[in-house]
C-alpha cells in the first residue's frame, strides 16, 4: 500500500496570532499548527479559551507561546514581542486580528469609545508590526495578514467606529505592503463578512433568531463563513504561492455584498 506523504508547509515556522483565544482567531491558530507552524497565542482578558488552543496546538507536536497582552496599550505591544524575541527570537508571520469596538450611532459615540475602538484595530498594528519587522528580518522576510471588515466600505447599523477602524486599517496594509516590500515581508488583509461563531450564534439567540437565516438567504454561496475559512484564507496569503499578492483586500462573504439591495 503506498503511503501519502504529508505536506507542513509551515513546519518549523513561528506565527503570531493576536486575539487567538476564540473564534477567527482561533482557528487561524489551530490553522497554521496543522499546517506545522509554531504558534504565538495572545489574549487579553479570556485565559481559559485561550490555553485550551494552546493544549490542542502541543498535542500537534508544535510549540506554542501563549501571551496576555491589551493591544490598546503600547508597553502591552512591546510585552508581547518582547516576550517573543526572548523565547522563540524570530518571526515568519504576524496575524493580526484582535478588535474591539464600540457600536454606537456616530452622534452618539464618546471620545473614550472612539480612542479604544482605533487604538486597538488600527493603532495596534502599525505598532505591533513595527516590533514583528525586525524579528521577520531574522528570517529573511515573513508575511503580515490583517483581518478587516466590509463595514470599512459599507455602512453598517451603529458600526461608525469598528469602520472607520478597519479603514484605517486597509489603508496601513497598502502603506506597509509598499514599503515592507524590499524587506522581503507580504502584507495584506481579509475582510470576512457574516462569520458563524459560536459569540454570532449566540447573540442571534438572544437579539433576532432570524438574523441567521436571513442572512444565509442574502449569501449567494449558500451558507455563512465560518472561521475555517477565514484560516484557510489567511494560510494562503502567508503561503509562497500568494508572494504576488501585495497590498490587497480580500473579500471573504460568500458573495453576500455582491447583489444591489
């Protein structure tokens, strides 16, 4: 019986992962392990979700990292790739994905909502990719995916904030992913729609039981995107065959944003 050899395109590679304890994150994590990557898990407040991926990412055999660290506050950053450089001292990939926000109309948001909202979706990654640059150049270049969001385009109910955020955040992937790029370091962004997470699922519960299925009505592929996919994504944009891929956003919705209303 012949045997099927086993492909780790990431074997041996160290992936940062931030906001990786749950959902997105999480998946993309479990991801890259799968794929024979080492794997930094950062969270901010959830310690519990957080170690159970990092368990799930040494019974792959990979080593895993797992880092508390508040993206909204600088020395938290610098915690986080300090802490990096000290044990693992390089980088391969830098997966930025924590967010936060506060969904309000914009004549109803605070000062206090605005600044936390941008500090940790768009601040924390021009900073955490300043301090992941010099650990990629260890290794002769790396990859940098940032998740986004369509509401950075289109207008969502009370989402003025998170989208101007994930604006501001394409925009820093087309800065970076010009001037990283004799650096030998790809950036670039995913922008997921409707994810069904188990947090999606159970404000569904609570607020509209509809809000699910109408969606998937609306998605010409036919269902949501799942976290799975998002990984499968974000895999492939830090993969060799994406090395031409530079400064793009991709649209990761099933075609949901497609048809005019």
């Amino acid at each position: 019986m012949l045997k099927m050899s086993v492909t780790l395109p990431f074997l041996e590679k160290n992936i940062l992962v931030t906001g990786s304890g749950r959902g997105i994150g999480r998946a993309i994590a479990l991801r890259f392990a799968e794929l024979g990557a080492n794997v930094v898990i950062n969270y901010h407040r959830n310690e519990t979700p957080a170690q159970e991926v990092a368990n799930q990412i040494r019974e792959m055999g990979r080593k895993v990292l797992v880092i508390r660290a508040n993206l909204a506050k600088p020395e938290d950053i610098d915690l986080l790739f300090d802490s990096i450089e000290q044990e693992w001292g390089s980088l391969d990939g830098f997966i930025s994905n924590a967010a936060s926000g506060f969904n309000r109309p914009a004549l109803q948001q605070k000062v206090t909502g605005w600044d936390w909202t941008m500090n940790v979706n768009a601040r924390a990654f021009l900073f955490a990719t300043q301090r992941a640059v010099p650990l990629m150049e260890k290794r002769g270049g790396g990859s940098i995916v940032a998740i986004s969001s369509p509401g950075s385009h289109r207008v969502l109910p009370d989402y003025v904030a998170v989208g101007a955020s994930k604006a501001a955040l394409e925009a820093l992937t087309r800065y970076l992913a010009v001037e990283l790029a004799p650096k030998n370091i790809v950036v670039n962004a995913v922008a997921p729609g409707l994810v069904l997470t188990d947090a999606l699922q159970h404000f569904a519960s609570l607020s509209n039981p509809e809000t699910i299925p109408h969606a998937i009505a609306q998605t010409p592929a036919g269902r949501l995107v799942t976290p799975e996919d998002v990984a499968g994504v974000v895999a492939f944009l830090c993969s060799p065959e994406a090395f031409m891929i530079r400064g793009q956003v991709i649209i990761l919705d099933g075609g949901y944003t497609l048809p005019v209303p």
